[in-house]
C-alpha cells in the first residue's frame, strides 16, 4: 500500500514537471512573436519654463518616448531649438513642439523706445489712408474742428509735426508689391507720452489728417518734435468745458418769481350749498368749466384770509375787486363766499316746522 502511493505521488510530480516546461515554453514562443516598442529621444521640459524665455540645455533634456506616442511637430536634438524662444508657457515633462517656438524674442512691445507709446489712429481714403503712408515715414497732423456746443469757432489747425509711422494696419513691414497701394484702416504712430494728451483730445474734438513729410536725414528725422502746446492752448481758450457751460446757464438764466401781493385776485370762486354738504367751485376765466375744490390748501386759506382783510367788510362792493362771481361776498365766521351775504338755516330737531 505504501509502495502504491509513493508511485502515484512520483506520477503526479512528474505531469506538473511537464506541465511547467509546456507553459514556460508557450510565454517564450508568445514573446518571440510580439515586436518590440520602439524607444525615441524627444525634448522635454526639465522645469517650468514660462513664455520668450530662451531655448537651453539647463531647461530642456532628451527623454526616451515610445514612438507611437510621440506628438506630431517634436523636437528631437537641442541643436534644432537652442538660442530659440518658447512662445507659450511649458511645464516640467511637457514636450517641446515646433509650434512652441519662436525664432526670436521680438514683440511690437519690445521695439518701443521708452518713454513712448503707440497711438491707434483711424484712417480712410480721405485723411491719409490711400496707402501711400508707410512703416517708417514721418507725418504732420492736422485737425479740422467744427464749431458746436463746445467749440466757439470752427477752425484747422496744426496739431503736431514729425511724428514717425511705426506701424499700418499692425505691420511694421514696408510693402513692395506692384500695383496699386492697399487702402490702410488704422496707422500706428510712435509718440512720446508728453504728447499723448494733445494727439487724444485733438482726435475726440475734430477730425484729423496725416500729411506726409518728404524724406529727411538721420539728423532731422529725430528733431526735438513738439507736444502739441499750440493745440492745447487754442483748446483752453476756444473750447469750453460742458459742466461749467451748464452751471453758468443756470446761475445766469433769469428766474421770474410771483411776489405775493394782497390786490392780486384770487379764482372765481362758487359755492353751492345743499341739506347734506356745502361744496365749493373755482376757476379762473370765464371760458373755463368751473372745477370742484375737494380741499383748500393752506396756501387758499391765506390768500382768502388776506383778501377778507383788505376788503374791509365790505360785502356789498359791486365792482367786486376780489374777482368773485357778481353777488359773492365773504363771510368771516364760516371763512367761506356766500352770495349775497345768504346764510342758509336748516331746521333743526327741535324747530317746530319738522313736527
């Protein structure tokens, strides 16, 4: 008995022998069938690398990608982007791609002289956006100013002189295609930051135009040029500012005030009395509807009172000074107008004729 099992335990050892060898020898056939990944060397970030920041070997270095993984456009030696410039912000691992990068570090901010700015200005074929103006050229600026609310007179005036054309359309390029020139829409001109103020308002005040200046030399070119001080002293003497133009307008306009006067007439007044309410009318020409009074106001009030006083009790005037219906007069223990001086008596509960 003892014998037979140690035969089927050797028989089962030996199937699993067998069994490792097949399996082990299948991973290997398997393996030998699969290609291998290729491995490719590409230009990765070592670090965050913000934008215009220069190509280098400290911020860049060769990693190995899978090929079947690599982006399309990326850089695979350093010699192909050194001494170039990233023109997007890249972060630590990020390949770097072809689209990423600039030849130069050069923007329409970095050809800015300090201390001057680029002034946008709107052309058309009638104020020098023919096509003629180029990158480079020297223009005067004149301005016609139509007399308004806010300009006195109408006037053409010199605004500025010598001022460099730095750009047309956002092009610094001169063109020097055959034909006929292209129509510009805006120039850029290249100012100094004194002479900002004057280009602003002249252009918020009228309409302006550029005449070209004939060619000059170095020396003249870079002439001291002026600010625009002659504009601006003809704009605070000839153009006046709107809100104080209003507020002298106010001060200055005559007010015609009612001066209270005691012989000055009051409405027609009518009073009709009636068993339930005694109601009050007024108007002030006879071509008028008479209209009901809901309410004195306090005003009313005075100008009758004062109008019962220089009356004098004097009820019975016909010329009826007052300017009252014919017939009104005042009574001044009920402070109201009863024609005639009628005093109307309704019988009361006691009074004899109600029984």
């Amino acid at each position: 008995m003892r014998a037979k099992s140690v035969l089927l335990l050797a028989v089962a050892l030996g199937c699993g022998t067998v069994a490792a060898v097949a399996a082990n020898q299948v991973i290997k056939d398997q393996g030998k069938g699969a290609p291998a990944v290729q491995m490719v060397d590409i230009l990765v970030a070592s670090k965050d690398v913000a934008v215009n920041t220069k190509i280098t070997a400290d911020r860049f270095k060769l990693e190995k990608w899978p090929a079947d993984r690599i982006p399309q456009g990326a850089i695979k030696e350093l010699k192909v982007a050194d001494g170039k410039f990233t023109n997007q912000r890249l972060y630590q691992g990020e390949p770097l791609l072809e689209r990423k990068v600039n030849l130069s570090n050069e923007s329409i901010a970095q050809t800015i002289p300090p201390g001057c700015k680029v002034f946008d200005l709107p052309v058309d074929a009638n104020n020098g956006g023919v096509g003629y103006i180029q990158p480079g050229h020297r223009v005067d600026i004149h301005g016609f100013f139509e007399k308004n609310g806010r300009i006195l007179e109408s006037k053409s005036l010199l605004v500025m002189e010598n001022v460099e054309v730095l750009m047309v359309d956002g092009i610094a390029v001169r063109e020097h295609e055959e034909g006929p020139s292209k129509r510009a829409g805006t120039i850029q001109l290249l100012i100094r930051s004194s002479q900002y103020e004057a280009l602003n308002t002249a252009k918020n005040l009228g309409r302006l135009t550029l005449a070209l200046r004939p060619l000059a030399s170095d020396d003249e070119a870079n002439q001291k040029t002026d600010n625009g001080d002659d504009f601006l002293a003809w704009v605070r003497s000839s153009v006046q500012d709107e809100v104080p133009q209003q507020a002298a307008t106010l001060v200055t306009e005559p007010t015609i005030v009612a001066s209270p006067s005691k012989k000055q007439a009051p409405k027609k007044r009518m009073v009709v009395f009636s068993p339930n309410a005694t109601d009050t009318y007024a108007w002030s020409n006879d071509d008028e509807i008479p209209q009901k009074v809901i309410e004195a106001s306090k005003e009313e009030e005075e100008t009758l009172k004062a109008n019962a006083e220089i009356d004098d009790a004097s009820p019975s005037d016909s010329s009826n000074s007052q300017g009252l219906p014919n017939g009104m007069v005042w009574d001044g223990q009920r402070w109201i107008y009863n024609p005639s001086g009628f005093k109307p008596a309704y019988p009361s509960a006691d009074d004899d004729r109600t029984k």
